[in-house]
C-alpha cells in the first residue's frame, strides 16, 4: 500500500467508531426520555400488602377549605331535614278552626290540692258547713283562679261547695224516706220520744248540747256511763239512714257513729257516735277495716227499721273519758245554735233533745242535766 492511503483508513476508522458511539449517546437519551415519559408500571404486590397512605379530605396532609369569612357552611347531609322538624308534633288545626296551644300537663298548687281534699270530705259527709267556713273555702277558690289554676277542677269543687253551703240546705233524709208521701215528710208535729235510749239506772250525769268546739257549739249531748258496757236503743219508731266505723287516732278502739231517720217525719233525725258493739244487721252495713280520723258518714245500702225501744246495741262509751254522744236534729230549720252562736253543720239544727219526751220524763233527765244552757233549760 501507498503510504498516502494508511494514514487515511485510520482517520476512517476514527470517524466510524465516533459516529458509533455518538449514535449510542443519542438513542441512549431518546430511551431514558422514554421512560420518563411512559407511565409507571402497574405495580403487582397485593394490596392487603400496601398500606393505604391516599389523603383524604379533611385529614392533615389535605385540609378540609375552611369557608370564607362570613359565609356559614353548608350543613351535612340529613342535618337539614333535622333542623326543619318542629321541636312538638301538632296535629293541623282544621280549617277556620284556631291552632291548638300545646298540651302540658297542669300543675296543681299545695294550695288547691288541700282545698280539694278539704272540699271533698264535706261534700261527702252531706253536712251543711257554717257561713265562716263556707267563705274561707269560696275565697281560697277565688284565690285559685286568679293564679291561673285548672277552670275544671275549680269549677267541679264549686259545684261540691255549694251543695253544702249553709244558705241552700237539702234535707238529709234518705231516699226511701223521700218517697213517702209528702204529708209524712211535711209533717210540722213534734215527734215524741217514748223510749230511753240506755238503761236509766247506768247514767251518772248528762251533758246538755252546747259544749264548745271547733265549729261552735256542739249540738249534742254527752252521756256520762263511766266506762260501763250498758245497752243502746231505739228512743222512737226510725230508720238508718248513714254513718261510719272509725278510729279517732290509730291507737283508739274502733267505734259507730250513726245516724237514723224518724220514721213518718224525716225532718228529725236521730245521732249515737262512740258505739262500740251494734247489733249484727247495723255492723254488716258497714267495711270490716275502720277509718282512721275520718268520720264522714256515708249512706247505708240497706235502710233497717226499728220500733220504740230496739236494741241498737251495745257500749262502753270514749276511751278517754266514757261517756257517749246523743243528739237531736230537725234538719229543716236551723236552731238557736246556729242563729246565735254560730254553729257550723249538722250542729247547728240541733234541738233540746229533752224536750221531747213526757212531761214525767222531761223531769227525770233535767235532774241529770249538767254544763251549757244554750240550747236547754233546766
């Protein structure tokens, strides 16, 4: 070869091996390009291997937007529907009709609730109560309207007043005695008492009706037997009418208190209270289990009648003193008591018992007479 031509296939040579690897240069940065441009490869590993760490709204890596100033925030969802409900369910008033105010249990004051009790246990006795008395429960119900209590019970407690007030009396004969014919009931004769109502001979002293309490004077007597069990009867042809078993205090014995109707003139009426053993048909006209500080008499279911001089029963009078309590009533007209001492209830139709027998008799409990001569003279 000429020594011109290896000086040339050299720099050829040169030229080829740079051209190649200037070409792998070149297709080395277009791959590498590539490959940063192609998306990452699906990774295989299973998921329960890979823990999820993708924020999510609210958390620290990609905070919840707060809302601009003075914009509230859209509520959550079902919130809305909460707030619109209305706190109390109404039902829609009818047309023209005016929507109902809600419906709250009603309060009663102490106040009311004794005036109720207080009211009840008069309405139930069937007494007429003084005027006083009267007064203070009318004023207590005046009271308790101003103060917005329940109109209904005011209104059913007025109704049980009045019945009782002293201005508007009803008899307190019984029904049946009701239904005799009016002359028996109108009948303006005093009746006459023609037995005694205990053994004569067992009676230490009589003590006449006005002896002070609470509702004025009381409009019976007391019959000083000391303790004695001595018998009770039928001082004239009567009926029974009402009364009540009961126990002035839980340590007290159990005792009677009756009342009778006169038969063939119901505007007298006859009264026995601290009777300790009636006869049979009386005891099974009333409960078994007494009353305890509560003598409100309540009608009996049967009306048993008695002749002048019937046994009644038997007793040995009050725990603590031993006497036992009689009385006389007209229940048309109110007496002395009531007219000039102001006595309340039942007390005030009171009549002098005594008056009401023979003349021989008359004197014979006049000598035993004691106490009070508001009512009877002796």
């Amino acid at each position: 070869m000429e020594r011109g031509f290896v000086p040339v296939i050299i720099i050829l040579a040169v030229l080829v091996i740079l051209g190649a690897t200037g070409s792998f240069i070149v297709v080395s940065q277009l791959q590498k390009q590539e490959k940063n441009a192609r998306p990452a490869r699906e990774d295989t590993t299973p998921v329960s291997k890979i823990p999820d760490a993708s924020p999510t709204p609210g958390s620290a890596i990609f905070p919840e937007p707060s809302p601009p100033p003075h914009e509230v925030a859209a509520p959550k969802p079902g919130i809305e529907k909460q707030m619109q409900k209305p706190l109390v369910e109404t039902q829609a008033p009818a047309p023209g009709m005016t929507p109902p105010a809600l419906f709250l249990p009603v309060q009663t004051s102490s106040r009311l609730a004794g005036l109720e009790r207080e009211i009840t246990v008069l309405y139930e006795s069937g007494n007429p109560i003084g005027p006083d008395h009267y007064a203070r429960l009318n004023n207590g119900l005046d009271t308790e309207v101003l103060a917005d209590a329940d109109p209904t019970l005011i209104g059913k407690l007025r109704g049980m007043l009045q019945s009782i007030n002293p201005d508007a009396v009803s008899s307190t004969a019984s029904p049946q005695e009701q239904s005799q014919s009016p002359s028996a009931c109108a009948n303006n004769t005093q009746p006459v008492l023609t037995s005694d109502f205990t053994d004569f001979s067992k009676i230490k002293k009589i003590t006449a009706p006005g002896s002070p309490s609470s509702e004025g004077p009381k409009g019976h007597s007391f019959v000083w037997t000391e303790r004695e069990r001595v018998p009770v009867y039928a001082p004239i042809a009567m009926t029974l009418d009402s009364g009540a078993y009961v126990k002035d205090t839980a340590e007290s014995p159990a005792q009677y208190l009756l009342f009778f109707i006169v038969k063939n003139n119901c505007n007298y009426q006859v009264k026995f209270d601290h009777i300790d053993e009636p006869i049979p048909s009386i005891r099974e006209q009333f409960p078994n289990t007494p009353a305890v500080a509560d003598s409100r008499g309540k009608s009996v279911s049967q009306k048993i009648q008695f002749q002048s001089g019937d046994l009644i029963g038997y007793t040995a009078g009050n725990l603590q003193s031993g006497n036992w309590d009689f009385g006389l009533y007209n229940v048309k007209e109110k007496g002395v008591l009531a007219t000039q001492y102001n006595s309340y209830g039942i007390h005030g139709y009171a009549v002098c018992w005594v008056n009401f027998y023979s003349t021989e008799k008359q004197a014979q409990y006049r000598r035993l007479l004691e106490g009070p001569k508001l009512l009877c003279s002796f």
